[in-house]
DNA sequence: GTTAGCATGTAAGGAGTTACATGATTTT
DNA sequence: AAAATCATGTAACTCCTTACATGCTAAC
C-alpha cells in the first residue's frame, strides 16, 4: 500500500522547504526522522532525487560557482514553487496510508506546516489504526494464552503495553489540538515547551 | 545486514518446533509474532517454504490421505531432525544481527529453547544496541534543538522515552536471568506473574 | 445457495540494498 | 601525509509485494 518512495518523497520535500541541502546532509536528516534503526541507502537516495528534479519538484544548483571548481559537482537541493505546491498537497491529502508507522512519523514532523484540520485527522486515524491492532492483539493473546511459554507470554505483554503507551500520547496530543482549536490564543502543544523547566524529574 | 529470509527462517522453524502446521495458519502464527504492523505475503512464505523442504529442513506431509481426496493439497509442514539442528544452531549461534528490532523480537520469542549463556548474549547485546541508538540520537538532538519546531521536539521526544522505556525492560529481564542463574530454584522472569498485583503501580 | 474464511500457489514488477567506483576536504 | 569524513553516483541483485488464479469448507 505505503510505498516507501511516497514517505521518502514526502520527507524530502519537507525537509528542502526548510532549507536547501546537499543529498549527503539530506541522508543524514532523513535517516534520523525515517524509523529509529535503519539508515537510507545513497543508492535510493540520489535515483530518488534525479528522478524528483526530473519532475520539476525540486532543482539541482552549484552554491558558489566562482570558488568550485572542481570537476566534481557538488550539488545542492532546492524545493521549486511546483515542489512546494506538491507538498502541501500531499501533506494535507493524507489517507489511510499516513496512519502506518513510518507515514505517520513523517505526516507528524510536518505537522507545523499542516492546518488543525488535517492534524487532528492523522492524529485521529493514527489512533483507530492503534487501537484495531491492540484488538487482534488481544484477541489472538486470548486465544493462544495457555500454549506461551512465560518469554513469548513477556513479550506479548511488552507489546501490549507499548501500542497502549502510544494510544494515551495521541490522546494528551489530541487534547492539546482541541485546546488549541477552542482557544486560538494557546499554541499547540504548549506543554512541552512551556513547562520544560518544571517538569525536568525523571517521572 | 540481517536478511528478512534469515529471520523469517527462524522463526518458521521456531515455530514448527511446537506442532506441525499449514502454511495458512503458519503466516498468521507469523504475522502476530514478527513486527507488530506488517503481515507477510503468501508470495514470500510459500516459496520460503519449498526452499526449506528442498534444503530437507522441513517435510510436507498430508494430514490424512483417506479422508482429504481433493484434487486441492492441504499441506501439512513440519520439522525434520536437520531442521531441529539447524534450529538450535542458528538460535544459539546468535550474532549482531541478533540485537536488531525484528530479529531480536524473534529470538526473543523462542528463548524458552535456548540456554541461559545465549540468553543473556542476546539481552546484552540487544542493550548496547539500543544504547547507541539513545547516543547517536541524544547527539542529533541536541546539535539541531534549537531549529526545531514543537512538534518534531515532541516526536523526538517520544522516540526517546520509547527506547528508553525498552533498556529498562531489558534491565529487568537481565536481572531476572541473572537471578535464575544464581539460584536455580527460580523460573527465569518469575516476577512478571508473581508480582503482578503487587507493582500495578503505574511507576 | 451464497458469502466469508480456509488454503495454495505463480508471475511480474518495484523498491531498495550491496558493492563498487571516484574524488574533495578536513582533521590528526 | 594519512585517515576520516564529506560527497556523488551506478549496476547488479535480492527480496518482497501485488495481483492474479484456483478451489475447498463452514456458516448464514
């Protein structure tokens, strides 16, 4: 369903509408915002761009022609006016497919550059996406509970718990987008930032 | 680095281990335990399938031929003796690969076949692991802090508790192994169901 | 009797990694 | 001056998904 290429695509273009980058700098954002584990392969990246230059999505240009001169090009990434339009096109757009794990991540970094509307449907989507696997979840834990040896049955548990963890998260950030819809004044989030000093103990 | 098949391999052979299977019930069994999102293809598992019996690790074996005269095959798979070696060799051989996300839920979930030296190998190395995810991230976050916006802090944020929150699981189990080892009249991971009730704190 | 779930497969294609190849720049 | 890191690329290959094709069996 998710083609990888459409969240690399989309964390691309979101991350050159911050500011122009080299695609070596570009790996190295993606790697760190793209699933905490695997890194992108330059033999995915460049094809990726080419093929996004070719779409006149984004546009290949030399930082400083006079002092380069070397033969070979070091090329910097820029995000067109049609790339722009792209993206927040797809970033608004966002179907089903953003409520996966990777998608979702990415759709949430962006989410500075999304209106309250299509956040609080991501954030929404994420949730029932959650809460239909703790659902199967549980259901085959009850049915083959009494087979698990106590390492599998630890596992299951930990699981459990962290998809649950990820439930409440989106609820208090679920909240805080209602908080912010009803009172403009207050930012999104305010939380974390506002109370960053006070809240500093371990929990 | 660590090939899905690799994977996917263990853990059809952990998983025959118990009782023969179909390979219809076999993907379900597979989908519940490796990664809680994706579910596997008939597309990959079946060809994984033959190429396990073609290697004689497996057997395919009717259920009941009196009875099932469709044209249809039902096939029932499961372990040979060089299966069973094959298994427990690569189980207890255990390397880097190991402490990977996918591989380490695998090994994980047949720890009830492996030897406490093996155990203990795989909850180590699964912790250092992560503990250089916590680095690496730590030292990305702090040098692009300021840039951020609220809401990839928060991600962030959120990625960190998360990985976090699995070391101090992994403390726990270690703990337990070590306490198994010292004192053998113990079950490896007793306090999970013993003291259940006693620590519903929720920390 | 027909829908839903059980059950097995294959062919085509896509996506991304690996391995290789090259060279510049910065640090030690 | 060597080592590390920055920087860009490509070709081969592997794995896996998608889409299709087939047929049985239980429930409604």
């Amino acid at each position: 369903m998710t083609k990888r290429t459409e969240v690399l695509e989309l964390a691309v273009l979101g991350l050159l509408h911050d500011s122009p980058m080299h695609g070596y700098e570009l790996r190295k954002q993606l790697t760190a915002l793209l699933g905490w584990g695997r890194s992108l392969s330059y033999g995915s990246l460049y094809p990726a761009l080419k093929d996004l230059v070719r779409r006149g999505l984004i546009a290949e240009s030399a930082p400083d022609p006079t002092v380069g001169r070397s033969r070979r090009a070091k090329i910097v990434y820029e995000l067109t006016a049609d790339g722009k339009e792209h993206f927040t096109g797809l970033i608004s757009q966002a179907g089903p497919a953003a409520w996966e794990d990777e998608p979702f991540g990415v759709h949430f970094a962006f989410f500075a550059r999304t209106d309250a509307e299509t956040r609080m449907r991501i954030l929404e989507g994420r949730r029932s996406r959650l809460e239909e696997r703790l659902a199967t979840f549980r259901a085959s834990l009850h049915k083959t509970r009494e087979r698990l040896d106590s390492y599998t049955l630890e596992l299951q548990r930990h699981g459990l718990e962290s998809v649950e963890r990820e439930v409440r998260w989106l609820d208090e950030l679920i909240d805080h987008e209602r908080q912010a819809a009803g009172d403009t004044r207050r930012s999104p989030i305010a939380g974390t930032s506002g109370t960053k000093k006070k809240e500093e103990q371990p929990s």
